[in-house]
C-alpha cells in the first residue's frame, strides 16, 4: 500500500484565490519561470522551475527519469521542492521510482486512484526507502502553495472512483500563476474530470496542456472556451495522441500549438509576458 498522509490546510489564506483572482494574487515578479515539456512520447512530463525552485509534474514511462534527471543537471536543479503525479498509469508515474532514488525531492502529491502496475509497485517502494509519504489530493481539500513567486493550486477528483476511465477521470489538475501569466495542466482528465474541474473553477490562462494527449473529448471545446488559451501545448507522439478533431477544436479558436513529439517545448514567463519556443 502506498505510504500516506492527508494533507493539511496549508496556506489557507491563499486558497480563497482560486480562480480568476488566483492570477492576481502574486505581483509580478523579478524572476524568471520556465517550464519544460519533454519530448517523452505518448507521455506527460512537465518541469518548473525558477533560480529558487523546481516542481515536476509526471515522469513519462519506465526509464525516462534518467533523461529528467539529465536535464535537472543541465539546468543546475539539485532537488524538487514538489513531485506531482497526476494519475498512476504508467506513461505517467513510470519515471517516478528513478526520480525519488536519485535526487531530494520534498514533497509528493499524488491522486487518489492507485493502479496495479510494476511501475506503481516501484514509486511506492521508493517512497517507502526514502522514507516519504504522499499527500492524496482530492476535489474537497484543493491543495494551495506558493515557492520562489509561482502560486499552484492543485485540484483532485471528487469521486473515489468513476464509471467511465477511472484512472485518466482520476487525474490531478493544476493551475499555475506566475504575475499576470497562468498556465493550466490537466494530466490526462476525460469529459467527467473536465465538467467537474469547470463546474467549480473559472479563469483565462495563456497556457493549456491539453488533456490526454490530445486525443479528441467532446468537453474540450467547453475547455477551450472556458480557459481561452493563446498557446497549446500537446503531448503525444506521431503515433499516438494529437488527433485530427482535437487540432480543428484548437485552429477554430486560432489557438497555437505545439506536439512534443516535434521537441521539447519550453515556456518563460517573467511575470508579464510569455515566450514558448521548441
């Protein structure tokens, strides 16, 4: 069983932000935010980070942790301030065990829909050798903080379980306001996460990760309209992910998109505006 705590009220204040006015509850900063999109296949792994912080979001399939790694280094991250593992399939937890072994990570957020695979069996038992616990997120105990200037909100399923795609409807969603800038991460959430996560959250964010790797849901143009991205940002490969229906749903709105599959793409935000290159 996977080592839990239930995570606390933290910064409680900050959770009254949510939303629209989570985007102007942190001035704009002096800093730089960055985040990366790797070029992992049909996978999410997604790193941000400042001169003072690092948050990773997923961790692509067995192995790919060693190419996260690689670019931590690069970049001269040490450590994780915050481990975030949307859901438990494997294109998303399988870097994880690799992750926790071989750099300090802080935290672990995870979702509340544990999985049986060889790679879920490795992220607990690393937990448990490096003696962490992971926080289980849910839709009732949204989970608020800020590091180094960048303000998460990280929202978790209502539901224990449901009906349809359990594991995907199960993911963790998690906006990100850095200054005026705002980008929406939505793991792999299907029509029931994407009508519950707009039911109770509204905002414009410039950037959308579009949930499950594009492949077409009948709520994202509800999406779409809801969050009116200027950028996109799909993670899938030319084989899998990204189909023709999502890409007509973005071009109508003359939304910009970037597939992985061409790169990895990254996104800067020094608090006002936005630069995303691949």
């Amino acid at each position: 069983m996977i080592p839990v705590k239930q995570t606390a009220a933290v910064w409680t204040a900050l959770v009254l932000f949510s939303g629209c006015a989570a985007q102007s509850a942190v001035q704009t900063p002096s800093d730089t935010l960055n985040v990366y999109f790797f070029e992992a296949g049909k996978a999410d792994a997604v790193l941000l980070y400042t001169d003072e912080s690092a948050v990773l979001i997923d961790t692509g399939e067995a192995g790919y942790g060693s190419e996260i790694l690689s670019y931590m280094k690069e970049h001269g991250i040490e450590s994780l301030d915050c481990l975030i593992i949307t859901h438990f399939d494997k294109d998303h937890v399988g870097g994880a065990a690799q992750i926790l072994d071989n750099t300090e990570v802080s935290r672990v957020l995870v979702s509340n829909s544990p999985k049986d695979s060889d790679e879920y069996t490795a992220f607990v038992r690393s937990l448990e050798m490096n003696d962490l616990s992971a926080e289980v997120i849910t839709g009732t105990d949204e989970e608020v903080f800020e590091i180094d200037g960048v303000l998460y909100s990280v929202d978790g399923p209502d539901e224990e379980e449901y009906d349809k795609d359990p594991s995907n409807n199960s993911s963790l969603i998690t906006s990100v306001t850095y200054g005026s800038n705002s980008i929406l991460l939505t793991g792999d959430a299907e029509n029931d996460r994407i009508k519950e996560y707009l039911s109770a959250h509204s905002g414009d964010y410039d950037v959308l990760k579009v949930p499950y790797h594009g492949n077409y849901l009948k709520q994202l143009a509800k999406l779409v309209d809801a969050v009116t991205p200027e950028t996109a940002v799909i993670t899938c490969s030319e084989d899998e992910g990204g189909e023709e229906k999502t890409a007509a749903v973005l071009a109508a709105e003359d939304i910009e998109t970037y597939y992985t599959y061409n790169g990895g793409v990254t996104v800067t935000s020094d608090g006002k505006d936005i630069t995303v290159s691949q």
